[in-house]
C-alpha cells in the first residue's frame, strides 16, 4: 500500500489537489449547493409532512376549548435583526434568549417560537409572519365574501402548520448557514 491510498495520505492528497487546482475546490463548492438545494427542495415542498417544532401550548382556563382562528397577534417580536442578546450562544452567563408568543385566539396561545425563525424571509416578511397575515378571517369590502381559513374537518391544521413553517424556517436558515463561501472575482 502507498501512502497516498491510506486514509490519512489520501486525505492529505486531496487536500493538496483542492488547494493547487481552483477547479476542484470550484466542483465541492458546487455540490455544497446541489446537496443543499436538493435538502431544500424536499423541506419546502413538503412542508405539510415536516415534524411541528414544539411549541408550548398555553391554554387559557377561563375560556372554552377552540381551535377557530380569526386574527392572530405576535407578541414579544423581535426586529429581524434581533437583540444583541439573540446573537449570545445559549447558557451564555447571565443571558437568556428571547423567545416570542403568537396569540392564536382567546383560548390559545403559541409560545417559545425562536428568534431565528424570523431569519428566513420570503420577500419583506418572515414564513410565519406571512402565514399569520393569510390565515386570517376576513371579508372582501367589494364583493361581501368571507374567506374563512378554518377547517371544519381538521380544526387543529392551522396550530400544526405554523409548527411546521417555524420547522422549515429554522432548517432553512440552517442549511443556508452551512453552505460554504463562494469566491468573488
């Protein structure tokens, strides 16, 4: 056996090969992104078969059990940019992360969502906030029609989709972080 064909010696080698021929290091970058965009691909079109991120479901005793949406309300948002002490690592001394709460209705109340769920944007607004936007009662002032998001034969669909969007913006951002840097002129 040479020594390039041990793991060490090969490993060795191919770093020599990716450090002397751009082309290479050009070809794994490459597929960084192929890999990447096909984890993304599955993860979006699929989003209704992603796992709920777990929420803590806060249910207010003094109202009657309802899964009915009419307009949910954010509380305790933080700027897309977020607060300095979003950036700390957890456990940091001292430091807790802030989380925010979405009030679904009278008698539920989302909380724990992180902060960096609102760090994948589709155009000026983050994923939740644009479910949160449409899924929505409300009447069209021209033509009277109400739309109406609920589903009768699945009251609890819009609580597990916003589960699983806050999923789907958290591995997002995720994968796009890990995706190794492109090299500029």
């Amino acid at each position: 056996m040479s020594p390039l064909q041990s793991p060490s010696g090969a490993s060795a080698a191919k770093k020599v090969r990716a450090d002397s021929h751009p082309l290479l290091r050009d070809a794994e970058v490459f597929r960084a992104f192929v890999a990447a965009g096909q984890r993304l691909a599955e993860l979006h079109v699929g989003y209704e078969q992603q796992p709920e991120y777990p929420l803590q479901r806060r249910e207010n005793p003094k109202s009657p059990l309802n899964w009915r949406v009419e307009k949910m309300k954010l509380v305790g948002r933080v700027s897309p940019l977020r607060a300095a002490t979003a950036q700390l690592p957890d456990g940091a001394p001292g430091v807790t992360r802030p989380t925010l709460s979405l009030v679904y209705n009278d008698f539920l109340t989302l909380a724990g969502i992180p902060p960096e769920t609102f760090d994948y944007r589709l155009g000026n607004r983050s994923a939740l906030e644009w479910v949160i936007d449409q899924y929505q009662v409300s009447t069209d002032k021209r033509s009277g029609i109400t739309n109406d998001p609920n589903r009768p034969d699945d009251p609890e669909y819009i609580v597990r989709l916003i589960g699983q969007v806050i999923t789907v913006s958290l591995e997002t951002v995720r994968i796009v972080q890990g995706l190794p840097p492109l090299k500029t002129a």
